[in-house]
C-alpha cells in the first residue's frame, strides 16, 4: 500500500471549508482536473453519499462514496469504481484550526493492480502524478474557500 501525505493553509473557518468538502458534488468548481462530478446517491452528504466523477482529460473517472464524517474534524471518501490502475484508495482528511486560518491535511492510501508492474509503475509514474493532482486541488480549494 502506498501513502500520500499533503496539506495545506486555508484563509477560512473550518466550518467553511468542512461545508465544501463533505459536499461531494462541488468537486467542479474547485478541482481544476475534475471536468464533472455528480452525485449518485439519495445521500448528499454524510456517510454513504456518493460522486462519480468524470475527469477534465476526458478518459478517466472515478467513483467513490464517504466512508468516515464527523463534521469539523474527519472525512473520508472510499474509491468504490475507476479507470486508473488502482483498486483500493482512501483519502482522509484532518483539520486544525489556526485562529483565522485553518490547516488541512489528506492521507491518501492506495494499492495499485497488476502486481510487481503496477508496483513499478506507481514508484516511476502514479505516485508523482497522484501527487501533483492532490496539489492542484488544494490549490484549487484554498481558491475557492477563499474567494467564497
């Protein structure tokens, strides 16, 4: 199993940010690789509530559903379906409040397939990738929460 470990400082309450990210549908509007991202599920928010999300390279997508939801200070989505060469990925979520800021941090875990392949090609290319996409989304998110 791989991990992935990133955060970041957002300008905002965390209740702002909390409302953002346990809303599986507002992926859109803050992660600019996400091209759309619908909810599938009766539930919008809470544990069960489920996205599928159709990425902006126009070939891959992903489904997943929230696993673990204690409003202001743990949430995680479950990866249940996808196009990528993974077939178990979780992202947690943690906050710290900072006064006027508040620090994100994601745990993303993941195991590739195809055996010793998949393990290579995760060290030479979906580790960096997965990387520089979690980057991009908490730019994107730190943008959103904070222009809102």
């Amino acid at each position: 199993m791989s991990k992935i470990q990133n955060e970041v400082i957002i300008q905002a309450p965390l209740e702002k940010i909390w409302a953002v990210l346990a809303s599986p549908e507002l992926l859109e509007r803050y992660d600019p690789t996400v091209r759309k991202s619908s909810l599938i599920s009766l539930e919008k928010t809470n544990i069960g509530a489920k996205r599928r999300v159709d990425m902006l390279d126009g070939k891959n997508w992903f489904e997943e559903e929230i696993t673990v939801y204690s409003p202001n200070e743990a949430l995680s989505y479950e990866l249940t379906a996808c196009s990528f060469p993974v077939h178990k990925l979780t992202h947690s979520y943690s906050f710290q409040n900072l006064g006027e800021r508040t620090k994100v941090s994601q745990i993303m875990e993941y195991t590739v397939k195809f055996g010793f392949l998949g393990w290579l090609l995760d060290i030479l290319v979906i580790r960096r990738q997965s990387d520089a996409g979690i980057k991009k989304f908490f730019a994107g998110l730190k943008s959103y929460v904070e222009a809102k």
